[in-house]
C-alpha cells in the first residue's frame, strides 16, 4: 500500500485527486494539506511514503518547499501543475530541485480521469524511487570531453530514450558531450506544453543547440531535437540526411512520444551509424526498440540502477537483451564518443 499524502491549496483539486486516487486499491490517501506548512506537520504525522504538491500556494510556494524538503528530508514528490508557459517554467525547476514527475492538472487539455491515470502511474514510480538530497543547480556535471578531430559525424545519429528521473540525467548527459557531437534525438516521456521549456533550457546550458522537434528537421552535428509532448518522433533518412518526423497516433506502451518508436524508426533508418542510449525511468517502453536497434547494428548504452531514479526501462532493455553496456550516468558520454570513434575506425578500415 502506497501511503500518499495530497497538497493543494484548492479545496476542489483535492478532492478531486482523493477521489480518484482512491479507486485503485494500492494507494491510501491517507491526508491532504492545503498549504507548506500544514503539509510539514502531516508528513511529520503521517509518515506518507509519497507526496502530491502544487507549486503556487498560500504562505509558502511549493517550489520554496519542495526546495526545504529535498535538503533536510528528501520524500518522493509528485508536481501537479497547470498546463502554462510559466506554470511549464516552475514545473521543470521542480524537477531540478528533486521531484520525480510532473503531472497536468485535470483542465480543458486532460480529462480527470486521464489526469487520474497518469498521476497513478507517477506515484507508482515514485514510490520505488530513489530519492537523495538535491541542491538546485550544484553543478555535478561532467565537462564536456572535446571528439578527436578526425572523427566524422555527419552520418551517426544519436537517439535517447527517458522517463521518471529522465530531465536531469538527459541535462547531465547533454552538458558533457562536445558542440560537435553528432545530430541527436531525444524522446523524454513528459506531457504537452512542457517540452519546449525543457528543450529551450538545454539550449541555455549545454554546448550542443537543442530544441523542440518540428517535422522535418535535419539531425545535423551538434544538434539535440527533443520530442514534443502528445506527439511521437522518428528518424529517417533522405539520401546523406537525417531528418525528424513528427506525427500523431495512439499511444505506444501507454506512452507519446515513445521510446520505442523512435528506436525503431532509428534501427530502419541508421542501423550501425547509430547509438541508441535508454536513460532511467519507469515501465519498459524503449526495450523492444533499442533490442531492434542492437540487432541492426548499432551501439546501445543502459544507465546503471545505482544512478537511476527507477531501474525499469534500463532493466527492461537489459533483460530483453539489447544493450551492450551498462554505465553509471557519468560514464555515459565517454561511452558515446568511445563508441562513435570505433565505428569511424571500423568504418575507414573496411
């Protein structure tokens, strides 16, 4: 039984998010707070084994308190926030300061089921997530590790694949490979109207451009393009180009965009000119397409259980048999470059 405890200054959204958390029978709601402070006597009180917050609340913000927490009593945090530009803002820095997911509050764009199902998931996750002290913006990055001058990346392609605890170990990877790494795609499970501010943030702070993909992109060198939020994106190839497509359609592994639909499309289009890395997160989305990925040729990376948030889709594509190495998230980029530099010299030999 997860034991969750519901913060929201709003009577309403309370309420609401009891009612349905309370209609599956491994989750107890065993308190709401509506505001900081009584949420700290209730945790003190009741011992919940996840949270729900709010950002924008009375007295103290959530991200003021989510902040306290995260320093002096990490607990697994859920944000559910609104679907804005600057709710989108204070959703991610949410994420730097230590919370697991964000979920969209129940509104015009999702229904309160559809909200119901997504937040379960998320409190599922948070559940069997590892949860450290966080500082915001400590600077535990790797420097970037500058590619030999004579490796070509103009025909590899670089595809990564996250969910739960995914943005900032997609941050720590990023902020460590070189401007002219090669065209990179990222598929980070996360809800519409969020994407484009993780990508604009990247942009900000790694050495490669990064942005939110729109169809038809080319994945050029030094290039990240970032899935958006209720669409799926693939790779494929046109002559000596990679380019983004960007499409609707159902869900896949109860997930858009998914991993695996982008490892595919990046198994049909680039094979062994591709490394394919799967990056912490919950469920098995990604495991049958990087396993598809492996098979065609390509190199393919796992991050290591002790420095995911959740082991499940890393554990997954291990156990189906479709990684090569397993690296903790700070190995990961030499792991790239190493990989790319033996398949230039495999590619000049041959």
């Amino acid at each position: 039984m997860i034991r969750v405890l519901v913060v929201d200054d709003s009577a309403l959204v309370r309420r609401v998010l009891s009612e349905e958390l309370s209609r599956f029978p491994d989750i107890q709601v065993v308190g709401t707070a509506v505001d900081p402070y009584m949420a700290r006597d209730r945790i003190q009180e009741l011992r919940p084994d996840v949270l729900t917050l709010d950002v924008e609340m009375p007295r103290m913000d959530g991200l003021s308190f989510l902040a306290k927490l995260m320093k002096h009593h990490p607990l697994p945090v859920v944000v559910v926030s609104s679907l804005t530009p600057e709710h989108s803002e204070n959703a991610l820095r949410a994420l730097r300061l230590g919370a697991v997911e964000v979920i969209p509050k129940p509104g015009s764009q999702f229904t309160v089921p559809d909200v119901g199902r997504r937040l379960v998931r998320a409190i599922r996750a948070a559940a069997v997530a590892r949860v450290r002290k966080v500082e915001e913006d400590s600077g535990d990055t790797d420097a970037p590790a500058p590619l030999p001058r004579s490796l070509e990346t103009t025909h590899k392609v670089l595809g990564i694949g996250a969910s739960t605890g995914g943005t900032q170990a997609i941050e720590r990877l990023l902020r460590a490979l070189p401007p002219n790494a090669p065209g990179t795609a990222i598929v980070q499970h996360m809800p519409p109207g969020f994407t484009a501010s993780f990508a604009e943030r990247l942009d900000k702070i790694c050495p490669m451009a990064v942005r939110e993909a729109k169809d038809g992109d080319i994945l050029a060198p030094g290039l990240a393009l970032v899935a958006p939020g209720g669409h799926h994106l693939l790779v494929r190839r046109s002559g000596a180009r990679y380019h983004a497509v960007v499409r609707s359609g159902p869900p896949v592994n109860r997930h858009k965009p998914s991993v695996d639909v982008l490892f595919q499309s990046l198994a049909e289009s680039a094979g062994p000119n591709a490394v394919g890395v799967i990056l912490t997160g919950m469920g098995a989305d990604g495991a049958k397409g990087i396993a598809e990925l492996r098979a065609a040729g390509a190199h393919t990376i796992a991050q290591d259980e002790d420095t995911s948030v959740v082991f499940g889709m890393p554990k997954a594509a291990i156990d189906l048999g479709g990684i090569e190495e397993v690296l903790p998230i700070e190995g990961i980029p030499s792991g790239i470059l190493m990989a790319l530099q033996e398949r230039v010299r495999t590619s000049v030999v041959a």
